[in-house]
C-alpha cells in the first residue's frame, strides 16, 4: 500500500504549491473578471460579461493587443537569431568546456543588475543629447539629434532584445549540447556544405531548445509593463501595461479580464509551438 501511495506523496508537497500559489490566484482572478465595479467601489460582486465586453468590442484594446503581439513576433525573430548563432559559436566552434562555461556567464552579465536599472541605462545612450547622438553628429552622419531613437517602439524593441537574448540562448545552446558530432562529421563526409549540416542536421535537432526559448520569450514580451513604461516614455502602448493602469487606478474586474484574455492568448501560442515541436525530448 505504501509503495502505490509513494509516487503520490512525492508529488504532493510540488502539487500543494502549485494549488495554493497558481491555481487558487488564477481561480480568483477568473471570479473577479465577472465582478462590477464603480468609482467609489473598487469590486462589487455581481456576475456580468460587461468587462469582457469591453475587451472585445474596444478598438483601442484591439490595437494595444496587436502592437503587443507586433512587438512578441519582432522581439522574438530577433533574439531567435541572435540566440541561434550566439549559442552555435559556443556549442560548435569554442571547443573547450572552460572557455564554453566562461563564454557563457558572460551572456549573464545583464542579469546581475535588476530590470530598471537596465531599461535606464538606455536613456543616456538613446536620448536627445544622449551617447548616440552626439556620435551621430559629431561623424557627420546627421544633422540633428534624432528623436526615434528614445521612447519609441525602436527603443522598446532594443530593450525587449537586451533583456530577453539570454532566455533563447540557453534551451537551444542545451540542445546543441546534446548533438552528437559524429552525425555533423558524417554529413561532412557525405559531401554536404556547411548550410546544408547547419539545415539538416542542426536545426532539426535543435527544435525543442527552439520551442522552449520561443516560448520563454513569448510568454515574458507579452506581459512585460516595466520595458513599455520606461523606454517608451508613456507614449507606447502594451496590454501589460494597460492591465498595470487599470491597476493602479483600482479597476481590478476589467484588469482581470483583460488578463485572462493574455491568458488565453499566451496559452494558444504555446499549444501553436507545441503542435509543431514535441518540446518533451528536451524535458
């Protein structure tokens, strides 16, 4: 009786967590997204689809969901192919473990300072009269300081790259790991070019590494307030952070509504990746 008990009282204390700090949060939030609310009254319990409503019939809410899935689809393009031959140079061409491992926590460099003094550090570079600028003007390459380069969906974009490179470096750098070379050395041996192992071979085997940092990348673009807010100075819209506005003015109903719909867009994404890639080989 006790060996048939065992898995389960393994994964009890992992499930209790997961019940207590996912399900039971998301439970209540679903509820509040069907709660009233007034002025003078952040919740009224009722039941109404009023909040839902407004979701989907607002053309402002319709545009603010587009740009962020516009700045999801840039952002992940980007890292994809920055992550891809950052994490291909380290797999393939470093070919010692220490170097590889010294390479590699020097992509984490970013990560030991937190995410606002990072979005800050951009806007003495970016800015007006900022580093950039005045490079530009002083080579002669413009005859004015140029505006787009700050608070612009340009900035917000670098800013999403900058942070987020890392988390596609890391799944598919894991997966070139586990290739063995032996199959690059035979397709070498078959006659075919380096594009055509890298096509082949490669990126095949790289799909679930892939996958994931897609998925990492997608989940966190979609939701990140902090990036829009700072480096586009107010003027550039994401639906974290109207979900943030709505909060900070004590509209939690169409706050959490506007959230499960994230949800469920965040959730059609990741079913979209899996659909294509069985990510459980790299699991």
């Amino acid at each position: 009786m006790l060996e048939r008990l065992a898995p389960y009282l393994q994964a009890g204390p992992l499930a209790l967590v997961f019940l207590a700090f996912f399900i039971i949060p998301m439970i209540l939030v679903v509820v509040v997204s069907f709660f009233d609310y007034q002025a003078y009254q952040i919740l009224i319990p009722d039941f109404t689809t009023q909040n839902y409503d407004d979701v989907f019939s607002s053309e402002v809410t319709w545009r603010t969901y587009w740009k962020t899935v516009q700045f999801c689809l840039i952002v992940w393009a980007i890292t994809l192919v920055l992550g891809f031959t950052i994490a291909y140079f380290l797999a393939f061409h470093v070919k010692t473990l220490t170097w590889q491992i010294a390479l590699f926590l020097l992509c984490t460099i970013p990560f030991w300072t937190s995410n606002v003094i990072r979005m800050i550090s951009w806007i003495p570079l970016l800015g007006r009269n900022g580093l950039v600028n005045q490079a530009l003007l002083s080579m002669g390459f413009v005859e004015e300081p140029q505006e787009w380069l700050l608070y612009s969906d340009f900035s917000v974009i670098l800013g999403f790259v900058h942070l987020y490179t890392l988390f596609m470096i890391v799944p598919i750098f894991n997966s070139m790991l586990r290739i063995d070379k032996s199959l690059l050395e035979a397709a070498y041996d078959a006659g075919a070019t380096g594009w055509q192992t890298l096509w082949n071979v490669v990126i095949p085997l790289c799909k679930p590494g892939i996958a994931i940092g897609s998925i990492f990348v997608l989940t966190i673009v979609m939701g990140d307030f902090v990036t829009v807010n700072v480096l586009g100075g107010g003027q550039i819209a994401s639906i974290g952070k109207a979900i943030w506005t709505e909060l900070s003015y004590l509209q939690f109903p169409p706050a959490a509504a506007n959230a499960i719909v994230l949800l469920g867009v965040v959730i059609l994404m990741i079913i979209a990746l899996m659909r294509i890639v069985d990510i459980r080989k790299e699991l």
